[in-house]
DNA sequence: GTGAAAGCGCTAACAG
DNA sequence: CTGTTAGCGCTTTCAC
C-alpha cells in the first residue's frame, strides 16, 4: 500500500505538501498539485483513515446501542440513524444489547477506548450510574440519566392521551394495556400512566398489565399475547406497543372476537407491520425521522464541542388512524 | 487521557514494559507487574485503540452492506451477524445502500482507507467490475462476484422446489410467482427459475412476473401486490418473499377470496411476520444463522490470511408450514 | 527482565 | 509556496 511518502518522492516534493494538496489546507503551486494528482493517480494512493484518526483522535464512527436490531421500530431508527449520519460524514456502528449488561457495558467502554466517537444509546439493562460516570459524548433515546446527558424521546403524554381518546370515543368500556414495568422509569412509560388517567376520567375501567419485555422476539409476544387474551376475556379495547398489538388481535381472531366490533385495538409506534394485521390497526406514530435527526445533530454538536442544544428533546406524535378502532 | 507513558512513568518502568504487561507478551516480573497495574488503577488509563490500529493497520471493524436495513431479512441478518462478530471480538459497522449505487461505492471505498478490514455484502446496485477490482476481504451474500470472491447462499434450487411442491399438493393449478428481473444473475433468483420447471413439469400453469424492487419500504409492497392482484384475478397459489406475500394476502382477503381454499400463498424467508399473517403463512425458511455464521466465519478467515474457505457455500432450506397453503 | 529507540502514516508548525 | 521535523500512542526489535 503506498504512502503519502511515496507520493511526496514520486512527485518530488514534501510529505507536507502532499498532506495540503490532498486536504486543501495552504497553498500549494498549481505545478506541484499536478505532479501530486499524477503520483496519486499512477501509485494507486488512498490515505490512510488510521493514521488520520490517531493524529486528531477521532475514528468519525457513531455507535447505537440498540436492544434488537430485529425489532421493527429499531431496525427502523437505526436505518434512519445511519441515514443522518452518513450524509454528516459519519459512520455507524451497530450495537444489539440482548438485554445483556454486559454487552451494552462493552460497547460503552468503546467510547473509553476512542473506537467510536459518541454513542446514541436506546438500550437500559445498566444502571444509571455507569452512564453517569461517562464523560463523553452520550446521547439517550426515551431515558433520561440526569443532567449530564441530552435525551430525546417522543411526545408520550400526548401519545397515551390519543390512544386514550381513541378508544374512549370508540366506544370502550374496559380496556388493558399492556405497559413496562413502573419500577422502570422512562419517559416512554409515561404514555401508559397518561393513557390509565384519560380512561378513569371518562369513566372506563383499565387494566394496566405490567411486563417486563425479556427480549424483542416476535415468538415471544406471540406466545405472550396469546396468554393474555386467554386470561382477559371481557375487555373491549386494547392499547399496547405495534408488535404486541398486532399478536393481540391474531389471538382475538382465533378466539372468535371480532375487530373493531367487539375489541378495538390501537397500537403504538405505527411501523410497517401495521399495514400486516387485518384489519389494519390503528397506532400512535413516532416520528422516527425527526427522531433520528435530533438524536444526530446533539450527538455531533457533542463530538464537535458545540454545546449549543436542549437536554430535553421532545418529538410531536400523531394517530394513524386505521380499521382496528 | 492518560497514555502508556504516563503510566510508564508513574511505575518507573519502560513503556515498553507497560505494553508487554498489557498484552502478556513477553517477561515482566511480578515486582513491575503490580507496580504497573497501580498506575493503571490510579491513572484511570485505557489503551487507545486507535494507536493499536495504526501500528497493526487493522481496525477490527468489519462492514455489512445491505440494502435496507428496516427490511425483516435483512434487520435479522445483520442482527446475527453482529452477534457472530462479538463473539469473534470485532465489530460491526453497518451500511445501508438503499438502491443508491453511490454509497455502496463510497463503503466499499472504506476498505481502501482502512476503516473497515472486511465487508460482508447483501446489496446488489454497483456492477460486478468493479468488485472485481478490490482486492481486499469481502464476502457475497446471494450474488456471484466471479473466482475472487466468496459467495454464501441458501439452497435456493431446493427453496423453490419445495414451494413448487407445497402448491401442487394443495392442489393448484394456475401459479403466479414474482422474481427479481431475470437479468440480475443471482444465486437467489433460481428458486423462480426451479419453481417454474416443477409447476410445468405436473402440469401446473405458472405466471412469473419479473419485478425490480425499487426499494424494500412496506408501503411500496402494499401499494404493488394490491395492483398485482387487480391483475392476476384467476390465479390460485402464489409464490413471493414474505413481506409481498403478505400484502397478496391481505389484498386478496380485501377481494373477497380466502385463503387457503381458494388461493394458496407461499413466502420465502420465514422472517418473523409469517406469524403476523391471518392465516399463519407457509414459507420456506432461510437459516440465518448459518448464513451468518458461515460469512463472519469466511470474512475472519480472510482477515486472517487463513485460505482454508470454501469459495461457494450453500446452506439448506426448510418448509416452514403454516396454514395459508 | 527491561529500557531505549524506531516507526506505523498522517498533520501541523516552522523556518526558509 | 514548500521541505523538514516533531509528534499522535502504541508495539516491537535489540542491546544491556
């Protein structure tokens, strides 16, 4: 592999004047750029983005930390992540959790390490106080760590508020959710507390079913669900995240109920597969793009030292009205 | 940030001997072992990567280039294959072409300048020349490059067969199928071709439309098969990937025509929606975790230096059934 | 066993 | 305008 020694030689001028012909930093003689570009052309040269990153110590890499890759509303952000990133001249790397700690705790010592720049993290199986420790650019999707690290989530209250909404004017009775457990707290969660409030205002009973989410595996919101729908059989309305919706409304089916006549169901996150169910159900929509552009822009600004944004950002979502409700 | 110096200083030792302490290569006496170990504790040091890389001019990244992430294919494959690559400690930068041929080009570059030390790719929009060109560790995923590069592949020939199989013992008689245009050469393209053979050779008749697609968005399928299905009115078994094999479905359903006993429908990829559908949809099941296994296997080997890799390998299918056939 | 020194490939400061 | 030089932080000979 050439050098930009060899280039300096072939072209008879000094590794500095190669470095500034190829960056485009001082001067350099429009006859030394020539002989330069033909040394380039004819040695094949690439610089080598190792030793650029070394001398300013950045690697230009972003990690995201994410619990599944194979979820849809993350596979989803992470598309759109790199998106962002890609045109900012960054790179992506790609970071599943499993909900494993351990995993998440190395792919945090990255940033220690300088393999990535910053870290957009949607990942929560470690304790608050590892992040805490972290001084290095760190950006949180729908958790909040504290004052030390930006988050950015969705509008959630309002997103509990239109679910609720939703079902109330549809007709419902008795509704469940199905919501992460209270001992975690996230601002997601807070959609479902919003969601529980609406309801005993407007006099529906809710119940509100706690769960961990161990992993993200459609399997496992299949057989979940349909548990559930063995155990309550008496609701008429059902609010959870698009996944577990969508395996909700199968077991309904199998078990003869009809949608929306008998259960209206909305789901929450509105990705691809709520054009899957029939009939297609009606979600409550992140704005993953803006989303995603947030999460970037604050993480660059981190990178870059410009401490010019909020530490709490908020994303406006919307119903996406469908056949389920 | 502390570096091997400061730490070299503080244990009054060579940085030499602080390197060979970390890395256990070489003698280093108990005595200057512990001392050393002190500084590290006291100095908070970490070893930065990024010197590491440019000394041993590797990265420890490996690139995975697939058309669209938010894809259920490929979200799964590029779950899994991050999950082989942790084990193996190397990391996983992903790369999302959506069609644009630009930004393949511009992650294969990456190669050249040393970001990445392999890529494992699933896209398809540049030509064959010009990886043709690169003489650096990459590994196909469905498509053959030529001699020089390694390619992985499901048993497509027995994927389609099976399929063929599926709906002639249901008892179609008329088949409609969606291929990828029949110029684009590639290994996962012969399941049409097989399927073709089988359905003519019991006397099936069998339509195939060629179809590029555009891009792998949801709404782009659901937009495409509702057309198709305008179209092909008297068919009764269809055979597509199973995001398209969904919407076919649902379109379907939409006319009026039930499933299966008037229309039978086959997917292909067995990714997570299958379970979605109503009925559960039959599909044949590509096994992506010895696709994945099986590249991050070959790629480290090329990494390595390691000539010992098959330079085709194919990994078997299977008839996942469910009730839509 | 261990320190000193060279060098991975690049950039930036500094004389000319 | 341009060549030389000194590192970025680490690993690895190579004498002592």
């Amino acid at each position: 592999m050439a050098s930009i020694r060899d280039v300096a030689k072939m072209a008879n001028v000094g590794v500095g004047t190669v470095s500034r012909a190829l960056n485009g930093t001082g001067y350099v003689s429009a006859d030394a750029k020539k002989r330069i570009d033909e040394a380039i052309q004819e040695l094949g040269y690439t610089p080598n983005e190792l030793a650029k990153n070394l001398f300013r110590n950045r690697s230009g890499i972003v990690g995201i930390v994410v619990p599944n890759l194979e979820h849809p509303f993350f596979a989803r952000l992470s598309r759109e992540i790199e998106s962002c990133l890609y045109e900012r001249g960054y790179k992506t790397m790609i970071c599943n959790t499993i909900g494993i700690s351990n995993r998440e705790k190395d792919y945090l010592d990255m940033l220690d390490r300088n393999i990535v720049d910053g870290i957009i993290t949607g990942a929560h199986s470690l304790d608050d106080s590892v992040y805490l420790k972290i001084n290095k650019p760190i950006v949180a999707l729908d958790r909040d760590f504290g004052r030390k690290i930006p988050l950015i989530h969705s509008d959630h209250e309002k997103g509990g508020r239109l679910a609720a909404m939703t079902l109330i004017e549809a007709g419902c009775k008795n509704v469940l959710q199905f919501a992460t457990s209270s001992l975690v707290h996230t601002p997601s969660n807070k959609r479902h507390i919003e969601f529980e409030k609406i309801c005993r205002e407007h006099g529906v009973r809710v119940t509100t079913v706690e769960t961990v989410w161990n992993n993200l595996e459609y399997e496992y919101f299949r057989n979940a669900m349909k548990d559930y729908m063995d155990i309550y059989e008496d609701i008429d309305g059902i609010f959870t995240a698009d996944v577990a919706a969508a395996f909700c409304m199968n077991a309904l089916k199998a078990k003869g109920r009809r949608i929306p006549q008998e259960v209206k169901v909305i789901g929450y996150d509105a990705v691809g597969i709520i054009y899957l169910t029939d009939p297609v159900m009606t979600s409550i929509a992140q704005n993953t793009t803006e989303i995603s552009q947030r999460c970037v822009d604050t993480i660059l600004k981190m990178i870059e030292g410009n401490k010019n944004y909020e530490r709490q950002q908020i994303v406006d979502v919307a119903l996406l009205k469908g056949d389920s409700t």
